[in-house]
C-alpha cells in the first residue's frame, strides 16, 4: 500500500478523499492556489504546497507543477478527484513516466473514452445499445446536413465532453448557428478541443448509470445504478439509488453491459458507465466518466462499499475486496448537490463569502463538504461547495429525511440550492418517482415564484423588527438580549460590504 | 415605527408597523389589515426564536447595509429591503429627479469578460450578444435589450467584473 498520496484537487472532493487516506493510514498531501490558501482542504492534509495563480490552468491544471510537487513531497501516487485533471490521459501519462500512481484508469482507457465519438463505437462494437448519431466528428456545415438526415430536436455534443459543457440541446435549424458557436467555444476552454458530434434527442430521458469497480486483473462488479435525471444546464443537481425504474433483471442485464465496455476498453479503477432509458425502459450507452464522480456517495450509502477506498486498493496492485455476490444493496440513498447558484435566477452563480452555516446531522445525514463558516467561494472554480447525501429504509424515509436535513441546514452570504432541494422534496411528481431530464425546465420553473405566505409574514415581521431595535434600540434600554457576535460572521460581513456581494 | 418593505421577487411593497408591547413582545401590522403578536429573542448578531400563537420559528436576519436583509427561516431565503416610510418617501422623490437610465445592460453574477463582441458606435439588433462572461465553469451570453446604438462597451477582454457591474450601454433606436 502507498505509504503517501497527493490529492490534486480542491474543495469537498479534496476532503472526501483526504479522509480516506486518513482511514487507511496514508499520510495525505495536498496541492492550493492562490485564492485557496484558506480552503478547507489545505487545512485537512497532513501537508499542503502551493502550486500557482488563482486561475485553474496556472495551478490545479498544470501538469507539471503538480508532478514536481507530488515529487518533491515523495509521493507515490496522486488522486485527482474529479474535474481538472482527472480525465486528462496526458497528466496520467507523466505520472507514469514520472514512476508515480495515477489513482484511476490506465491512459489508454482516459483516451479512448475521452473522445464520446470513440467511446460510442467502443460501446457498439462491446454490444451496448447507442443512440442514433454520428460516430465521427463534424464541421459546421457536416452538423447543419446531418442534423436534418437524423431529424430535430438533436444534441449537439463536444467530442471531448463531460459535465454538460459544450452540450446543447437545438429544436430546430435557426438555433443551429449560435448552438454551435456557443458550444465550440464553451468547448474550447473546458477540454482544449472544439470538435463536435450529433445524436439523436431522446424524448423524456431519464438519465441512469452504473456504478463499476475493476482491478488490474480485469476482475469487476457492478455496484448497482443511481438516477440521475434531475439536471440543470445538463448537470446533475439530485442523485438518488436505486432509480425506481430498475428492476433486478434490468440491473443486471445493465450491469453486464457496463462491464463488458469496461473490459472493452481495457479498464481498470472505479468507472461510471452511463445510459439513457427511454419510457419503455430501453436504454442506451451514453458515455463512460472515468473518474470518481460526485454522486459517489449514493451508491456506498446503499451498499456499504467505500468507493474512494476501493480505487486507491486497485490503483496499489490489490485485488477487489468485494465479488458480486457481495454487493447488496439495502436501503435507498438520496444526493442533494449544494451549489452556490441562485436557484431562482436560472442558477446563476453566487460566489461570495459564507458568513454563516450551521449543517444538518442526526440519523441517515452525511454532509460532504468543501466550505465553513467564514470560507469565501471563488468564482475561478465550479460552484459545488458540498452534498447532503441521506439513507433511509425506502424512498420515503429518504425523502423525509432529506426533507428534514434541508430545514436544518443553513448557509448565509451566498445564495445556495438549498430552497430548490426543498421544493424537490415536496414536489408530487418528484415523490411520485414521475420525473425526467426536463423536470428543471417544466416542472421547476413553474413553482419558481412561489413563495409560502405563512414564512413570508414571518420574515417580514421579525425583519422589521431588528429594523425597530437597530433603529431605536440603541437610544433607550435594549430590550432584546444580545449576545456576543462571532468574529468569523463580523469579518464576513465585513468583507462583503467590501466587495459589494450579496 | 412604520417601514416600507419590498421582497425580492415580489413586486408589491409592503407597509409594516412595529409597536412594542413589553417583555420582549412586539404587535407587527402588515398592510393594515394583518396583525401579528410576535415573542422575539435575538441570540447572537443574527439569529433569532420567535414564537407566534405558540409556533416556534427559527430565522437568520443578516444586514447588507442600506436597508437590505437576507431573511432565512425554514430554508426560505427572503431578500428584503426595508426603509422607514419616511425616508421611503424622500427618495423616491430624489430618485424621480435623478432620472433612470435606460440601456444599460448589466451582469447580476461576477465574472470575467471572455468575449465582446461588440464596439462602440456599432448598430445592434435586439437579442444580437453584446458580451459573453464566465463565472464558475459557466459561460453566459448578455444580448442587446432592444434595437439601437452601442454608446458605450465598459469592459475589457479578460476583465473581472463585480454582480451589478454595468457591461455596455444602448441607445435604443427611435
């Protein structure tokens, strides 16, 4: 087993990865930059480096910087997390040269994968169901001709895609030009590479993956599926295992096919092979994330298998600790993704300074998290700032529970989805289990506005009247007691006055 | 003490009378019509326990200056900003002298300028994209609000702009 790793990343995945290491009695390095001096990572390492300039490419993305620091620091393997360099094949090569660890998939299988054009012909050659498409790359006006031989509405995708960037949905030939434009260059500064695709829009998709684990011997288990299908600006906001859809039949049958393009590719490390199920519960490949992917959690609440652990075993040359016989899964888990973004803006984002956060806990809550009381959220990086991630006995407990967490968690300064979570909660189509891809876009924005009268009079009341006592109190007696102020919220708000967030 | 208050989102104002009534109690009249007897303890800066008719409600008041709050009570959050009627009432009268200006297109999230694509004196079509920002991973494109003129670009390529910043001003046509 390693005896030090580098963690290349920031944020609740840096922390969720240090704390494995931590259980495995691997000293834990970890990398920062400039604006992330007082992130909370760097705090929960055994040892932090500096590694350049706020912007991305000049620190969490310069190759090598971060091999000369895991170096340096004598490290034997470097564990990227997810986004920045984790599905980057050049950073996995010069840690192989470098005799260093990547904590993940060979390069080959980062390529190949990589490239949506290649994975799909990998998936149809494996015997995976795809979508209709075009399996190469295509020119602007190769996209205008063969979106109208496979028919509008049509996907427009990045070749090197993931995360939903460069990726647009067109409904008809006059969205065309500013689709692609806009997809290209969203392109172009994700993944250094603009070329496109098409597929074919598959109507009501419900987004479903499956969770791999397999070691260098090429020896693999499935770990059960998680729905994914709540999304916005096709990222993933709410996570749940297992889909309500799946059958014991059709998880295996699902299960199988994502290990059969796995072992096609030749892959190793935790992998998530991703389809989409139409509403006859057919499915086809969509893509497979070779990486540890935020929504993680849902399936080690659900089967017990520490995922993250797992990876760092595979990556050291060991065996599975688990077969297939012992996945179980018991229980259902849900994910709420805390994103600093203004729900009721389109999800703007809202970076700024948290001046106060109080967290939810109690039974079946787990909060992965990358901020605290105090911690400013940049807006060089993506706006994850944690997850709530809750188990109950069934969909039910689960939802009632997550219903629960969300009244308790609180976080102040910067305008989170924690209100859009609620929503969700309590949403009948949702608790239904009668959801799809577009609930966001349909469903969503139609409870937008809504605002619960009986909260609106009590905020309103109570705010007029710490109005009253800040207006008067202070020239008679107080007649309210108050008690110390805590100097993290007064140097946030300091800091906020400062810089006018809000 | 009357307050006028406007909640984000809601476009209606709000008139709302405090008049303490001891022992930490407080009768709040919303719009003349709606009365609330409120017991009120503040714990801290921020956070306060009201109780109404026996309901118990935690909230998060938190001041922003100028009258702006962010209420938080049961995972809502309320922006609200609140002034004395008086004072209300002076600067809407300062503010219609002022005048509004009109055109400008303005950013409500920071970011960096990645794009513009428009420049001075340059005639624009409604919905045409002046300037594309990025904050987050996220690319957004502001578009002309109306037919007219670019007066003025206020950003460079590569910039940092604040929420709130002003990024190119219109002229509208006509």
């Amino acid at each position: 087993m390693f005896r030090k790793i580098l963690v290349a990343n920031r944020s609740e995945i840096a922390v969720r990865i240090l704390r494995a290491c931590r259980e495995m009695g691997i000293t834990s390095a970890t990398v920062y930059s400039d604006v992330d001096r007082d992130a909370l990572h760097v705090r929960y390492a055994d040892e932090a480096y500096y590694v350049g300039p706020s912007p991305a490419r000049e620190s969490y993305l310069n190759i090598e910087r971060i091999i000369e620091t895991a170096k340096k620091a004598g490290c034997e393997a470097i564990h990227p997390g997810y986004g920045f360099l984790a599905e980057n094949a050049e950073f996995a090569a010069r840690c192989q040269e470098e005799g260093i660890v990547f904590i993940g998939p060979p390069k080959e299988a980062i390529v190949a994968m990589g490239s949506k054009t290649v994975a799909r012909r990998t998936a149809r050659a494996a015997g995976a169901p795809v979508i209709p498409g075009t399996l190469e790359p295509l020119s602007d006006e190769e996209i205008v001709t063969k979106a109208r031989e496979i028919g509008y509405p049509v996907m427009l995708k990045a070749v090197s895609g993931g995360g939903g960037k460069g990726m647009r949905l067109v409904e008809n030939e006059s969205e065309m030009a500013s689709a692609i434009r806009m997809a290209r260059s969203e392109a172009k500064s994700a993944f250094n590479d603009d070329s496109l695709y098409l597929e074919k829009y598959i109507e009501n998709p419900r987004h479903v993956e499956m969770q791999i684990l397999v070691d260098k011997e090429g020896r693999g288990v499935y770990l059960g599926e998680r729905e994914c299908s709540i999304q916005r600006r096709h990222q993933k906001v709410i996570e749940e295992s297992p889909s309500v859809l799946m059958t014991e039949g059709l998880r295996r049958e699902m299960g199988e096919v994502a290990l059969k393009v796995a072992r096609a590719a030749g892959y190793y490390s935790a992998g998530t092979v991703e389809f989409l199920m139409d509403a006859n519960r057919r499915f086809y490949f969509l893509e497979v994330n070779t990486r540890l992917q935020v929504e993680h959690p849902v399936t080690e609440m659900v089967t017990g298998v520490d995922i993250v652990k797992e990876m760092i075993r595979i990556a050291a040359g060991g065996d599975l600790s688990i077969s297939q016989d012992d996945v179980q899964m018991r229980g259902h888990a849900i994910e709420c993704r805390i994103y600093a973004e203004d729900p009721f803006n389109n999800f703007l984002p809202s970076p700024g300074t948290i001046i106060g956060m109080r967290l939810p806990d109690g039974p079946g809550v787990r909060v992965d998290r990358g901020v605290f009381e105090g911690a400013v959220v940049p807006m060089e990086y993506d706006p994850i700032i944690g997850k709530l991630i809750v188990w109950g006995r069934d969909r039910v407990e689960a939802v009632e529970r997550a219903r629960r967490a969300l009244s308790e968690f609180v976080i102040k300064g910067i305008k989170t989805t924690i209100p859009f979570h609620v929503r969700v909660m309590e949403n009948p189509l949702f608790l239904s289990g009668d959801f799809d891809t577009t609930f966001i876009d349909t469903v969503f924005k139609k409870m937008e506005g809504e605002r619960v009268p009986r909260l609106m009079d009590i905020a309103l009341g109570t705010v007029a009247v710490h109005k009253y006592l800040e207006d008067v109190a202070p020239k008679t007696a107080s007649p309210v007691q108050v008690h110390a102020e805590s100097p993290w919220r007064l140097y946030g708000r300091k800091l906020q006055l400062r810089t006018g967030l809000w | 003490m009357t307050y006028i208050a406007t909640i984000e989102g809601i476009s209606e104002e709000h008139r709302v009378e405090v008049i303490p009534v001891g022992d930490d109690k407080f009768r709040v009249i919303i719009n003349g019509n709606q009365e609330l007897l409120l017991d009120v303890r503040r714990h801290g800066c921020c956070v306060y326990s009201v109780l109404k008719d026996g309901q118990s409600y935690e909230l998060d008041v938190d001041g922003g200056g100028d009258g702006e709050y962010s209420v938080l009570v049961g995972g809502e959050h309320f922006h609200i900003n609140i002034m004395d009627e008086m004072k209300k009432k002076l600067l809407s009268i300062l503010g219609e002298a002022a005048g509004v200006a009109t055109g400008e297109v303005t950013t409500a999230m920071p970011g960096m300028v990645v794009r513009v694509l428009v420049q001075e004196g340059e005639k624009v079509e409604k919905d045409q994209p002046l300037v594309i920002l990025e904050a987050m991973k996220m690319e957004n494109e502001f578009k002309a609000p109306c037919d007219g003129v670019v007066k003025s670009v206020k950003v460079k390529e590569g910039e940092t702009v604040e929420a709130n910043a002003v990024l190119v001003v219109i002229e509208p046509a006509g």
